[in-house]
C-alpha cells in the first residue's frame, strides 16, 4: 500500500537568521548563489523568507556596476534558470474545457457561482472546438495543450468529455496533454495516466495559512491530497499558486517552500488580475517590480521547475514581460486564458526572438 505524502509541516522562521540575512543583502546572494550554483543545493528556510522579505529598491553595489536589490537578485535568478533547466523557453496554450458555475468560492475566481461576477456557465468544450484550438496552440510554436475545467472535481460525463477531448488532441497534433479538473479520486487518476495525460495541473493557490482567507469551500490539505495521488500515479505534478491577493511576503515565501517540498516538475506562477464581482475585485494589482521580485523569488527557492509565467501576467508585469524572462521565467502560457484576455502569441515569439531566447522544439517533449 503506498503510504500517502502528508503535507509537512510549514518550513518555520527563524526570525534572527532572517533578519541577519535583511541586514546584510550582499551576504544573503551570496550564500544562495553558493548552495544553488557550486553546491546544486536548494537554499534554506531562513534564506527563502529574507529573499522575499528584501527591500528591492535598496541600492545594491556589485562587480557590475550599481543597480538596486532587484537588479541582483533577477541576474542571479536568470543564472539559476540556464544552470538547472536549460536557456529555452516552453510555450503551453491552454483551453477552457468548461467555464463558469463552479460551486467552489475561491476569492479570486470569476469562474465561481458564488458571485455575481460577468462569466457566465458554458457548455462543455466539444471535439471540433478543441481540434481548432490545438491546431492552433500548435502552429503558433506551444508544445503542451492544457485542458481546464472550472469545477470542485469532475463527474461521470466530465470525465467522459475529459477522454474524449484527450484523444482528439492527441491525433490531431503531437503536442503532450496537461489537465486541471479539480479533485480527483483514484479511479479517476487512473483513466487519466492511462488516457495519456502526462501532467496534471492542481494549483496550491496560496500559503497554507493564507488559504482560509481566500477559499472557504475546501481546504489546502485537499489539494495536497490530489497533488498526491497525481504523483503516485506517474503522472508529472503541475502546481504553483497566484500572487497578489493581500498574502504577506513571508506568506509568499511560505507558498515557495510548499510547493518546493513536493518538487512539481511545473510551477505557473499567476498574478491576480481583480475580476468584477469577485471578492477581490477592488486590490490592486502587484507592481511591476513586485511582480519581478515574485518571479525571483520562486526560480530561487524551485530552481528545476519549469517556472511558467501564466495568468494576470499582462496586468502585473505591463512592459517588463521580457524582464520576467530575463529574471528565472522558462515558461509562458500564450494566447487568451480561461476568462481573460492575453497578448497575441505572435507578441510573445517576437519578444523571445528580441531577448535571443530560444523557444522549446516540439519534439524535446515527445
Ligand atoms: S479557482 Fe477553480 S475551484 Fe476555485 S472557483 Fe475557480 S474554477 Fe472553481
């Protein structure tokens, strides 16, 4: 019997440690370009917070020349991306399978029944529809196609529609599949790995302590469960979270060391972009520079995961998309997201092609 993997407990703060480490930014780079670029160490707790508790805008002095904290800690993230993955940047489309009417609350969510918010229920994605979309997801340069379900977990004819669009996919392109359906059952892990679904996508959204703030309808540990059973499955772990909902940055640290603890092979990295109707609907959006130091800060403490810039990034990052790139990012979702309106593909293959940035072969993910 596979013993399942419990979530551990949340990486705690020594406070003095931290504080040391923010009185001395120098000496914090330099310990986390040791253990991730000469040890190939992952960097401690400690580390992680002050990373992300620093003053960005702090002068910061190296061999460079002056620039700000910002400035050095999003080099050392772009250094931590080529050494542990490689200079290429994956393209992911995704499609919505079903919109809208989801019983679950989460805050940011327009997709939620539980608010008056403009997305109304749709009918499920049919094999004609995904068929255009993959093709296209294809022909603009994506080697992964993302199905996504607005649901708490998917039922009977959910799942039926699941393998149907699965399949369509995989004749008609040579694109991997990824899903995100909500929770899953066992049984239902299994039709999906032997459907073929090579990833499968479950975000944490957020620190386990900031979780109950934000969705009340089900807990943190649930999708820890489901991140569970997709691994014990053999099926590749999708996960990361939305920053920008009123966490802290200790707790955006937190959030980092979760999902670090369970190793996801992908991390989408959301920014939230306040829907109408939503709880959240009046935040304001990250900055751009906050947004970079999130990007930072994740490549730092996931230094293998493929570190996908995913939704809200247009809102957060405005301008600075390719400093993103240039600051530990290996991922983009293009085109449009579930609900919201992205940049055009041929924007983003341009902006790489600027940055001499190479896009990853379809053929490197069969
Ligand atoms: S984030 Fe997912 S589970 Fe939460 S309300 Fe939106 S669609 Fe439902």
């Amino acid at each position: 019997m596979t013993v399942p993997l419990l979530p551990g407990p949340t990486p705690s703060r020594d406070d003095a440690e931290v504080a040391s480490y923010l009185g001395a930014p120098p000496r914090l780079l330099a310990d986390v370009e040791a253990a991730l670029l000469d040890r190939r160490e992952p960097v401690t707790p400690a580390q992680a917070y002050a990373l992300a508790e620093l003053d960005i805008d702090a002068p910061f002095a190296d061999g460079d020349g002056d620039g700000t904290v910002l400035d050095a800690l999003l080099a050392l993230a772009h250094r931590v991306r080529v050494a542990w993955t490689s200079d290429e940047v994956a393209l992911e489309s995704i499609v919505s399978g079903k919109t809208g009417g989801c019983p679950e609350d989460c805050s940011f969510c327009s997709q939620s029944s539980a608010f008056d918010s403009p997305v109304k229920p749709q009918p499920l994605l049919t094999v004609d529809e995904v068929i255009v979309a993959a093709t296209d997801a294809q022909e603009q340069g994506a080697s992964e196609f993302c199905i996504v379900y607005a649901v708490r977990g998917p039922d009977d004819r959910l799942m039926a529609n699941i393998l149907e669009l699965t399949a369509a996919v995989h004749e008609h392109t040579a694109m991997s599949v990824a899903v995100s359906a909500g929770i899953l059952t066992p049984e239902q892990a299994t039709a999906l790995r032997d459907a073929g679904v090579v990833k499968y996508n479950h975000n944490l959204e957020t620190a386990r302590s900031f979780f109950p703030s934000i969705v009340s309808t089900h807990s943190w540990d649930e999708r820890w469960a489901t991140l569970d059973l997709v691994r014990e499955h053999g099926m590749e772990v999708c996960s990361g979270g939305i920053v920008g909902m009123g966490e802290s940055a200790t707790q955006r640290a937190e959030l980092a060391l979760e999902l670090a603890s369970f190793r996801p092979s992908e991390t989408p990295l959301n920014f939230l972009n306040p829907r109408p109707g939503t709880p959240l609907a009046a935040r304001s959006p990250l900055s751009p520079r906050q947004a970079l130091h999130a990007i930072a800060l994740f490549r730092l403490v996931l230094p293998w995961t493929l570190l996908r810039l995913a939704g809200g990034r247009e809102i957060a990052l405005r301008d600075l998309q390719g400093a993103g790139i240039l600051g530990g990012v290996n991922g983009l979702i293009i085109g449009n997201y579930l609900t919201t309106l992205g940049r055009s593909p041929q924007d983003d293959v341009r902006m790489l092609a600027d940055l001499d940035v190479p896009i990853r072969a379809l053929q490197d993910v069969l």
